[in-house]
C-alpha cells in the first residue's frame, strides 16, 4: 500500500491498458511533431516509405528503423525541431559512448523536466519542506544537476547547493543546514562515512533520512542489493534510492520505497527492450532500452537506442503504482568486454570491487593486446598492497566473474587526478582504450 502522503500521478494507477491507449494518443501527436519539424525524421520517414498514420499503437513502433547513437552524432542539428533562438537552455551529453551531443530545451522542455524530477523525488518519499543537499555538479552544460535543482524547486523543497566531492565541506553543510535527503554518487558515501569516523561525527545521529543515488548502480540484476549498497547500510542507517535517467530521455526512472527498481512515468517516456535483432525481449530478460519521447519540443527522439542494458519489470507495486520498472544499467553496449572466452560489463567488476573494504579508489581500463582481444587491467589505491590481499583480490573476481585481470597498485593522488578530473562531470572510473 502507498506511505503515508505519497502522492502518485493518477496515470501510473491507472490499468496497464488504460496506460497504453494514454500513451498510444501522445504517440500519434509526437510523430506528426517531430515528421512537421525535424528534418532528420522527416527523411526518416520517407526513405522507409513509412507514413506516419501507420503507426497507431506502441507495437506498430517495431515497423520503423532504430535510431542509433552515431546518428544523433552526425546528423544532431537536423534532430532540432525549433530554432536555436527558442532554446532556454544548452544541454549535452557525456560523450561517455563518443563525441557529445547538443540536447536545446525550450521553456516548455524545462518545465517538463522540471515536472519529471518533481514526481521522482515524490516517488523517493522527497516532500515539500524537506531540505535536499544536491551534491552534484550544475554548471558544464550538465542537465541532471539543473534537473535536480528544477524538480526540486518544484517540489517545495529547499536544496543546499554544495556540488560534488569535498567531505568536509558536504559535513560542514549536513551539520548546519541538517537535509534530510541527499542526491549523490554512492561510491562517494563511503568518503563521507569514512570522513565521518575520522572526525568523530556520529552519522546515525544527523538529520539525513534518505539518498537518492545517481551514476552507480545500487541493484543486481536480480534487484537485490549491490555489495557497494550492502557497504553503505552496514555503516549508515539509511534509505538508498536509486535513479536511473540520461540527457537523450529527458525522463528518470526512480525507485519508490520497495526498492525494486525505477517507476516508468507514462506521460513521458516509451520504452523498448530490444535484442540485437531490435526485437522486444521477454519481460525480465536483458536488452537495450529503446526510447521515444513525449511531450519534448526542443530535440525529441523515436526509438533512439541509448546503448544501456536493461531488464523491464511489469508486474504491480506494492506501493500502489501500475508502471512497469526498470532494473540498473546492468552495462552499455559499446563497453562490452570479451575477455579469455568470458562476457563482461563494468558495473559487475565496479561491484566486486566495492567488495574489498581496503581498496578506497579503483580505475578500470580496457585495451587490446598484439593479438587483438580485451585486456583488463584495473588499478587500485589499498591499504593493504600485500601479495597475499593481491592474490585473494584475484581469486575473488576469478569466483565470481570467472576472470583475472591484472592488479596493479597506485598511489592516492594519481587515481584521485583522474577519477576526478576537472575536465569531467562525473568520476572516471572507467576507461576505454580499444579503437
């Protein structure tokens, strides 16, 4: 049943065929949208001889083409559906997965994303009045800090700026202004708790409740807890949330107070879960999340490939909600290793990892060897760097991922300036070097 002064959208309790002919009505306005503005799906439309009063359902959709990263890439002003003078904001991309993409977003889009992360955080258990401590960037063209900001703003809450990194200062900040939410990379917690042990601050006597996650996965792919998740709660007496969104989505996917992963927002967003045939996957079964939006005027997208790995999982919520979820980005596509005959992502070597409560930093790189095939090589900040912790590091990922990659030790301040570079918005802990 719903929390106490939950409020939840009357869409996402709605039945799931309630749901789809909401969703299926937006559809038809977005496409005769993006076909009157967008060159690019104007062309799209015409070459695959497609009209758009053929697609009538969200089934009709595996009619059209997928559209691919590299396309957003090449062809990203001809995605533009207004003129550049009617964007109120520049946004971009990453580049995680290559060179970044311009996302313009008009005063309507802005007030949708403001929209989207207001009903996120109330799926969070965020509410009006409660203090947030955005601990992430605004600035660098980075939609999700302004995001958070926008949502929150919208909420009613009051959010403390304090940016990202910096224990002291994010202490400093908990101990005065006492949120009771904070938004942050997990990873980052631990600093905080270990900051927190160091100075004598008792961290289940402060005033923060709840922390909505962003960047790393809290679940498996079974939807239990990460060993980092596992990490954080044995020391810290919180809430995780998890959230899970991308600048091409202009939509979130946040998890309610069952934890079992991010609610869909109908009004916002289609989805599809595709194998590498672009075929719909069985619900529960991983593919690449396929996206359409709706409701954006700036840089809309149909069935856009975000290139992350996923599992959808439809059955109802406990907590009253309809809305199917989304698992954690279980990897990317275009970051898949094969390594020594094994199929491999980084979240799970990010996870086995975090299992080592004396590795503080890690940095994964890949690369290919003279004869052409994956190397890992992962380089760890320990406090213990004896052969025997080296080796039993190595047992556990052969255990676990049936793989050894190489161990290498380095210094505090070497991994510190890379996985914190300040030509980046978010850590670098992951690097590929293959062509």
């Amino acid at each position: 049943m719903p929390t106490k002064n939950q409020k939840i959208p009357k869409i996402e309790t709605l039945s799931l065929e309630e749901i789809t002919q909401f969703q299926e009505q937006l559809l038809q306005k977005q496409l005769q949208y993006v076909y009157q503005h967008s060159v690019f799906y104007r062309n799209w439309f015409d070459r695959q001889g497609i009209s758009i009063d053929e697609i009538k359902t969200i089934n009709d959709l595996q009619k059209l083409e997928v559209v691919t990263k590299n396309d957003l890439q090449q062809y990203n002003d001809d995605f533009f559906c207004v003129d550049f003078s009617e964007f109120r904001d520049i946004a971009t991309t990453s580049g995680t997965l290559g060179d970044p993409v311009t996302f313009g977003l008009t005063s309507n889009d802005l007030d949708r994303l403001a929209y989207n992360e207001k009903i996120s955080f109330e799926c969070a258990g965020v509410q009006s009045g409660d203090v947030v401590q955005l601990m992430t960037t605004m600035d660098r063209r980075f939609m999700a800090g302004l995001a958070y900001f926008l949502g929150l703003r919208s909420l009613g809450a009051t959010v403390i700026r304090s940016g990202a990194g910096v224990p002291p200062l994010q202490w400093d900040s908990i101990l005065k202004y006492k949120p009771k939410y904070l938004i942050a990379v997990p990873s980052f917690l631990l600093k905080l708790i270990e900051y927190a042990e160091t100075n004598g601050i008792d961290i289940n006597e402060s005033s923060v409740k709840g922390v909505i996650c962003i960047g790393e996965s809290l679940r498996t792919s079974d939807l239990d807890s990460t060993i980092l998740a596992k990490r954080i709660l044995e020391k810290w007496k919180i809430e995780l949330y998890s959230t899970y969104a991308s600048t091409e989505m202009g939509a979130a996917f946040t998890e309610c107070n069952q934890f079992q992963g991010g609610h869909h927002h109908p009004e916002l967003i289609i989805t599809e879960i595709l194998d590498d045939e672009n075929k719909q996957v069985l619900d529960g079964e991983v593919g690449e999340l396929t996206i359409t939006t709706l409701g954006v005027e700036g840089v809309p997208l149909v069935r856009f490939k975000t290139g992350d790995l996923v599992r959808k999982y439809s059955e109802s919520c406990a907590c009253g909600r309809n809305t199917y979820r989304l698992g954690p980005v279980e990897g990317r596509k275009q970051h898949m290793i094969k390594y020594k005959g094994t199929t491999l992502f980084p979240p799970a070597m990010h996870d086995a990892i975090s299992n080592f409560k004396e590795i503080s930093l890690h940095v994964i790189e890949i690369s290919t060897n003279e004869i052409g095939t994956d190397e890992i090589v992962i380089k760890v900040c320990s406090s213990d760097t004896s052969e025997q912790f080296l080796n039993s590091v190595k047992d556990y990922f052969r255990a676990k991922l049936r793989v050894t990659p190489t161990l290498v030790f380095e210094d505090e301040h070497i991994l510190q300036s890379i996985i914190f570079s300040p030509l980046s918005r978010k850590p670098i802990t992951f690097i590929d070097k293959r062509e």
